[in-house]
C-alpha cells in the first residue's frame, strides 16, 4: 500500500467526526418553536359559542365586555360567564353561561321592547 493511501485512512474518522458535527449544527437550525401562550402556558380550555338575537344586531356582553353584535360565534374559556344581550329600544337580556371545554354552545335571546 502507497504511503498516501495509508495517510487517507486515517484522516477517514476525523473526516466522519468533522460531517457529523457539520449535520448536527445544520439540524439543531431546522427545529422550529411555536408558541401556545404566555410564558409558555397552553392555551385555556374553551368552546365556541354562537350568539343570535331576535331581533338581530344586538350588542353582546361577556362578563360586561363588549365582544359583538349577534349574530356572532366567539371562543369563550371554559367556566360560568354572564352574558348580555343589549339593543336601543329593548330590555337587556342577561343570563349566566357555563361553558364547557370542547362542547360548541348556541345562545338565542329574544329581547323584549322596552
């Protein structure tokens, strides 16, 4: 066997070790994080809940926070929520809502004039 020959044999591991590495640094670049929330909490448990009013356009209220004007479906956490249904001309609508994680909800409120 020519010198050389033997020379590249045992260059062989230190050239394996050198692609390795090359291919560890080149993957640990391809993993991708996403984030679910703040402070890497998953987001809370919720449902959809579709709101309708009769008559339509009224302004709902989650927990006396203007979310939209029905008919609208909106992600709610889980848990009991007040809702009101407001419209010029009409009395406020107002019930408490148990929302179930995963489980989507419909809310129909008919308001009555005022």
């Amino acid at each position: 066997m020519a010198f050389n020959q033997i020379r590249s044999f045992r260059r062989a591991p230190l050239f394996a070790a050198a692609l390795l590495l090359i291919a560890a640094v080149v993957m640990s670049g391809c993993v991708s994080v996403q984030k679910s929330g703040s402070k890497g909490e998953p987001p809370p448990p919720s449902a959809g809940v579709l709101f309708n009013s009769n008559p339509p356009n009224a302004e709902v209220y989650v927990n006396g926070k203007l979310r939209g004007t029905a008919p609208v479906t909106l992600q709610i956490s889980a848990g009991t929520h007040t809702i009101d249904f407001r419209l010029a001309g009409f009395t406020t609508w107002s019930r408490e809502l148990v929302v179930v994680a995963g489980n989507d909800t419909r809310v129909t409120a008919t308001l009555q004039p005022e």
